[in-house]
C-alpha cells in the first residue's frame, strides 16, 4: 500500500505503462466521482440494481466514459476491391463523431451518462468505441464497457471520495468539477490522489 503520508501519482496506482484502457478508466473514474458523489457510488456497491428499462445504470456511465476519452481517435474504413490501388487513406475521426454537438447537444464535451438511456438513432450510429467492422475491437459485444465497469467500481470502492480526493495541479481542473479532463499521457503525469 501507499504511504499515508505521500500524495499517490494517479497513474502508478493504475498502470506504469499508461495503456489506453487504463486511461479511460481514470478518466472514467474521476468523471463519476465529480458527477454522482459518494451517495450514489454508496449505493451501487450496496444493490447492483437494474433500472426499469432494463439498462444498468453503471454500464451507461461506461459508455459515457467511452464516448468522451476514446480509446481509438480513428478508424480505418475496408478497401473496396475497385479502391485497391488508391493512394489516399480515409479514416473515420471517432473524437469529432463522440463530441460533435450537433450529435450529442450543445453539452456533448460534458460528462452526462443519463443520456445513453434514451438514444437517438444517429447518436447510436455515431457511438464507435470499438471501431467498426472488419477492424472492430473483439471487445465491443460487451466485454470492454463490463471490464471498465468493474475496474472503476473497484477504484470507486477503494477511493471513496469520503476518504480522498484528487488533485490535478491545473487551477482551471482543480477548481472545476464539471471541466472536461484531457486525455493525454503529458497531462496526467502530474495527477495526485490525495488522502483527506
């Protein structure tokens, strides 16, 4: 375990390597601890309960998480056989499709999981975390938003916001809960899990 008495680099509790999916995950987790508070996670990890609709509510924080820090920015289209000596490459930008406001509202860079309980049919078209055929991740039947799902309930049930909180070293994250958090490796190094 941690010292008690040092603030914890975020990212070393996860994983020195900074795969992708971790990022997502912490990212994930800190976006879930700044909107649902500690009543919520409370009674997550107490029920488990499935909402009437039929859509865990945990899982629609998954893909809300997905949407926002994706774990692929592009994907590449298949060639068509009458393409195969084209020279240009097209790819699909998956960040402008997951934060394009005229998709997901004038809040699409906000972090609002209530939204993939009730969604359009273009934003259902529009949500690729996974890429798409034939260069889809195996992961998109379900198994990736579950494994992140687990990851960040575990987080959630270690570093309950009762007892710690985190600090990002940026005045404009630090004091602003609902700020979109940056994805990339350089601005994470310096996050701090902090003991209250």
């Amino acid at each position: 375990p941690p010292d008690e008495a040092e603030p914890v680099k975020v990212l070393e509790l996860l994983l020195p390597a900074y795969e992708t999916l971790w990022r997502v995950v912490l990212l994930t987790f800190l976006s879930t601890l700044s909107i649902a508070g500690s009543q919520f996670i409370a009674h997550f990890l107490s029920s488990h309960t499935v909402r009437h609709t039929g859509i865990c509510e945990w899982l629609t924080i998954q893909q809300e998480g997905l949407r926002l820090y994706q774990i692929n920015k592009a994907c590449l289209p298949r060639r068509q056989p009458d393409q195969s000596r084209c020279s240009s490459i097209i790819s699909a930008d998956i960040e402008a499709v997951h934060l394009d406001p005229n998709i997901w509202g004038p809040d699409a860079r906000q972090f609002r999981p209530e939204r993939f309980t009730n969604l359009m049919r273009l934003q259902n078209a529009a949500y690729l975390p996974f890429g798409t055929k034939p260069h889809r991740c195996p992961a998109y039947a379900g198994f990736g938003e579950r494994l992140i799902a687990l990851l960040v309930t575990a987080l959630c049930s270690r570093f309950h916001p009762s007892r710690a909180s985190a600090r990002f070293n940026d005045a404009s994250l630090d004091g602003d809960q609902s700020a979109s958090l940056p994805t990339g490796r350089a601005d994470m190094q310096d996050w701090r899990w902090v003991r209250k």
